[in-house]
C-alpha cells in the first residue's frame, strides 16, 4: 500500500480559519506551495495562493496531481493497467514508437487489443524511477506531511486503480512524464 496525503494541513486550516474571521467570509484553504518568481532583476519566493479542492491535501489541481505523479513515480507504481486503449496509444506517440505499435486486426475485440497494446507499454516502455532524494512537501514552512492526519492508504485496490488512473490520464494529457526509457537524466 502506499499512502498519500488528501488534507490540509493544520496550520493551513488554522491560517485559513483566522483569514476567514477577519474578513467575514467562508473558510478557503489556498495552496501553500512555495513558488519562485521573477521580478526583473532579482527571484523571490511567493505561496501559490490558488484555491485548494477537498481532498487534495491542501492543494491546487495542478500541485496535487504533480504530487500524485511523484507519489507513483516514487513507489514504482505502473498505472498502464489503468489506462484506456488512447491513453496507452498517447503514451506510446510520447516515446515515439508509434512504427512499432500493434496494429488492430480485424475480428479482434477492443479488449483484446487493449490487451495487446497493455503488454507493449509494459514490455517496451520502462516505469521511469524516480529519484527517491526528491521530497515533496505538502506544506508551507515545513508543515507538510505532519498535518490534519489526512494521510490515506491504498488499501482498495479499485478506489487505488480509478485514482492512479485518473492521475495518468490527467499527466497524459498535461504532457508530463510518467513513462520513460529508464534514463534519469530526463528528470
């Protein structure tokens, strides 16, 4: 089981809460990753800011699933089994063996071919590994994982698959890299 974070920290919620009361608005968690700007000539850190859903840990949409990218890349997680026939097809015009796909024959089942293009991916395509030195923290000031206890396992293997799934297909279509030739230098 690998375990991932789907709530905010506490000091995200505590800072939330107290901005709600001094404004009089709803409480709204905002994401809290730490992003390095530009400012003609010098580089400042400033916090995302943007609106966080319920479930994402404490997050954006676009910093919870690089999060989730990173939870699977980490844990060696291979979420072709999840994927459709076009996601699997997409990821293989990304690694550019397209010539070498497997052609749909005529007579057989778009399970089947799922099947045949699922092998291809698994035998042709390696799990990229991710470098286990990178962290990933889910909170500004060092907060990030030690929060809300929002931490989640894997245990339904369904509820794991649709989500990892989801997560490909999200990357998939965002270009981010999930498979790769095994070269840790395209990191």
């Amino acid at each position: 089981t690998v375990e991932y974070q789907t709530e905010p920290t506490e000091a995200q919620v505590r800072q939330a809460e107290e901005k709600a009361e001094e404004e009089g608005d709803q409480i709204r968690v905002q994401c809290s990753i730490n992003l390095q700007k530009e400012d003609g000539t010098r580089l400042y850190d400033e916090l995302c800011g943007a609106d966080t859903a319920e479930g994402h840990a404490g997050l954006c949409e676009k910093h919870y699933r690089e999060y989730l990218v990173q939870m699977i890349n980490n844990n060696a997680l291979d979420p072709a089994p999840f994927m459709d026939a076009d996601d699997l097809v997409n990821v293989i015009r990304q690694n550019d063996l397209m010539d070498d796909k497997p052609k749909q024959q005529s007579g057989v089942s778009e399970d089947d071919y799922k099947k045949q293009l699922l092998e291809f991916v698994q035998t042709r395509i390696r799990l990229m590994r991710a470098k286990k030195d990178v962290a990933f923290d889910a909170g500004a000031g060092g907060g990030g994982q030690g929060g809300v206890g929002g931490r989640r396992e894997g245990n339904d293997p369904q509820e794991a698959g649709d989500r990892i799934g989801e997560v490909a297909e999200e990357a998939i279509d965002d270009d981010e890299e999930i498979f790769g030739d095994g070269d840790d230098d395209d990191m």
